[in-house]
C-alpha cells in the first residue's frame, strides 16, 4: 500500500485491453483504499456484456486505455468505510454500470442517475473522481465503491446467475416498466443473446404474450423454454409479416447493423419500439414506418440504483436469473469472439477464482 492522489491505493490484480487491438490480459491497477462511505468488494462473479466488447475495441470510439472492462457485479464486501451505514462485512453486494453521479441534478433526484447531467460515472471507461484517472470495472479481484451505488443481492439465487442482471436484467426492466408491459400485450424481443433472454423473461413475469425475433434457427426451442409464446425467424419476410401492425412494444437489443424498419411495421398503432442493443453505426429510419401508425421509436439506458435494486427484488421473489456459461477469465478473449458469432446460452459469467491462476 503507498499514498497516491491524496489516498491509500492497493495494488489489484485485473484483465484489460491496451489498445482496441490487443486482447485482454492479466494487468495490475491501483484502487483507493475504502474511504468514508465506501465499501471494498471482493469480486466472485463477473457477467460479459456486449458493451464490454464494444468499449474493449474502442467500437463507440470513446475508449481510453488501459480499459478493464465488466459492469455486473457480485461479490462479499471485505471492508467497510466508517461512516457506512447499509452494509457490513461478509454482505453479498452487487454493482452494475454506474458508481456515481452528481447526485443533485434534477434526473439524479428522480432516481434516474443513469441521466445524470453532468454525465454518471460509469464503472470503467470514466473519470474517477477519486484518483483523478479512470475507473476501472468487474474484470479484476476486487472494486471499491460508495455504498449508494451498491446493490443488496437476493439471498435465494444462485450468485454466478444473478450477476447479469445488474446490466442485461435492469437495461430490459426498465423499459419494459416504463411502457407498462404486461397482460393483454404483445410484446416482441429482437435478438436472444444476454438482454434479449433477459427481456423474454421479465417480459413473461410482467404477464404479456412474448415474441421472440432471432436470426439463430437453432436458438427457437430454447426461446420456446425460456418463455416466450411465439418464435420468429427473423431472416423469413413469410413469417414477419405475418405479424404487421400487432404489436403493442417491441425491445430491440441487436448489437449489430440491422433493418429497423421491418420490426416499426409490426408494432399496431401508437406502439412504440425501443432500442437498448447500440450498434457502432446508425440505423437508417424510414419516417413512413413511424408516420403510418402514428408509432414510436425510442431508446433506454440501463436503469437507476433505485430501480435496480427494485428489479433484484422481483427477481428474488420470482425466482428469475440468467442462463450462463461460467467460464474462467483466461477464455474471455474466446468469449468475445463467440459473442460476435450470436454464439452465447446465454450470458457468460467470468468465475473470478480463476484471476488467481494467472501467474
Ligand atoms: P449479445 O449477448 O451479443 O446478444 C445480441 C444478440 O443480437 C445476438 O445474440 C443475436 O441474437 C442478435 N444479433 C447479433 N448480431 C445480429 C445481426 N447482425 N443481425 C440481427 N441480430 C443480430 O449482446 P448483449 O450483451 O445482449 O448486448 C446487446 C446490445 O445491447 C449491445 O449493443 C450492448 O452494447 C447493448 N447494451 C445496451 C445497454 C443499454 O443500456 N441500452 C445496456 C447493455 C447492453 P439472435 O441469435 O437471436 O439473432
Ligand atoms: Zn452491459
Ligand atoms: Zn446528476
């Protein structure tokens, strides 16, 4: 431990990116020790988001490096600071996307800190206040954060499984609340990967009728399983339009170029589709898809801390959580390229014991 930046630091052990070429591999950071309202987080499991990808290979050109990546969180708090008042020592904890925000902005005081004005301080890729460098995320042995951005864990589910909702679980939640989704609503999902599986079964607990769109043929039995009522190959324009102008919500989580306008048709009057899936290049909207129909094209970014903690709530109590692929952070380079090939059941977890196997 040394005095840098007017705080204690420790030397923690992580994977990163060095550039947006090279793959990820064992790197060592500094973090703050705790200080007065922090907690110190030893990381067990760590989900793979496809933005971790995206920030990794600099694909939304706003990458700075080193980059640690990882932004769902699950671990045991091993230290807490003096004056913390909702955790203590041996707690399960979770962070997702953000680990601070200005905190009195007016979207900050409405619970929507992901809107901060002043911009949140995601969990890596940001300033980070506190060292005056970047923040640094999941994939490492550990993350110090103040607890106001720390999440409390169901204490039901199984760890490596919940650890994707604190992304892929709140970015689909919260849209699907806001656009009060539920019964007597038919509701798409384009693309099964990690939010999209999450997508299928929130939007099931919500009580709506569940449509999932996929380009992987054989992904339409584990659709069927994981809830949804209907499957749909979105590469046959046969089976698309036979679902025109039907439905009330569509959540689009395609992390690649795709034709939108195909899934605006289908949504009835005044629907609205959402985008969350961030392609690195824009999609082309045709204004007639959205002027026939007077329908809506939106988008949503994760969810509030206190909207988060509402959705683990309500996946406690229905006992939902991720399908994963635990794997050992030494694979996360093949993980990454499985993700680009649609190829993943459907979160991979980054078991972070293995961090220690890395000489
Ligand atoms: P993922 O696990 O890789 O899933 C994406 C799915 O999209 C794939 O499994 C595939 O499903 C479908 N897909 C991929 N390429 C496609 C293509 N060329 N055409 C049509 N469909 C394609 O990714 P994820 O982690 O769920 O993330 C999805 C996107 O959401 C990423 O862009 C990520 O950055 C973004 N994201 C946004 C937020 C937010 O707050 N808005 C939060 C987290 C992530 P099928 O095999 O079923 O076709
Ligand atoms: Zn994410
Ligand atoms: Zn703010």
């Amino acid at each position: 431990m040394v005095m840098g930046f007017n705080i204690l630091i420790m030397k923690t052990n992580t994977y990163a990116a060095q550039s947006a070429t090279t793959p990820l591999a064992p790197f060592n950071i500094q973090r703050r020790e705790p200080g007065a309202h922090d907690v110190q987080i030893d990381i067990l499991y760590c989900g793979v988001c496809h933005s971790d990808l995206h920030i990794a290979r600099n694909e939304w050109h706003g990458t700075t490096y080193p980059c640690v990546p990882g932004h769902e969180i699950i671990g045991r708090i091993s230290k807490v600071g003096a004056h913390v008042k909702n955790f203590k020592e041996g707690d399960l904890a979770g962070v997702g996307c953000m680990v601070d925000s200005c905190r009195t902005c007016e979207n900050c005081v409405d619970d929507l800190e992901q809107f901060c004005e002043k911009g949140p301080i995601f969990t890596y890729n940001s300033p980070d206040k506190h060292s005056g460098g970047l923040t640094y995320g999941g994939y490492s042995e550990n993350v110090v954060v103040d607890e106001a951005f720390v999440l409390h864990i169901p204490h039901n589910l199984d760890l490596a499984a919940t650890a994707p909702l604190l992304c892929a679980g709140i970015t689909t939640y919260s849209p699907l609340r806001h656009y009060n989704v539920g019964k007597g609503q038919k509701v798409g999902i384009v693309g099964l990967g990690g939010l999209g599986h999450m997508g299928v079964k929130l939007a099931k607990a919500f009580g709506a009728h569940v449509v999932v769109f996929t380009t992987s043929a054989n992904k339409v039995e584990d659709a069927l399983r994981l809830g949804a009522d209907e499957v749909v190959n979105s590469r046959n324009e046969n089976e698309m339009q036979a679902h025109l102008n039907s439905f009330h919500f569509i959540l689009d989580t395609v992390a690649a170029q795709h034709d939108i306008n195909a899934y605006l048709l289908l949504l009835k009057r005044d629907g609205t589709l959402t985008q969350v899936g961030v392609p690195s290049e824009p999609l082309a909207v045709q204004v007639g898809s959205l002027i026939y129909g007077r329908r809506n094209f939106s988008g949503s970014l994760i969810g509030g801390i206190k909207e988060t903690q509402e959705m683990l709530d309500f996946c406690g109590a229905h006992n939902i959580t991720a399908d994963i692929e635990l794997i050992p952070i030494q694979n996360i380079n093949a993980a990454y390229e499985r993700l680009l090939k649609s190829d993943v059941k459907y979160r991979f977890v980054i078991d972070m014991a293995s961090l220690k196997e890395t000489p």
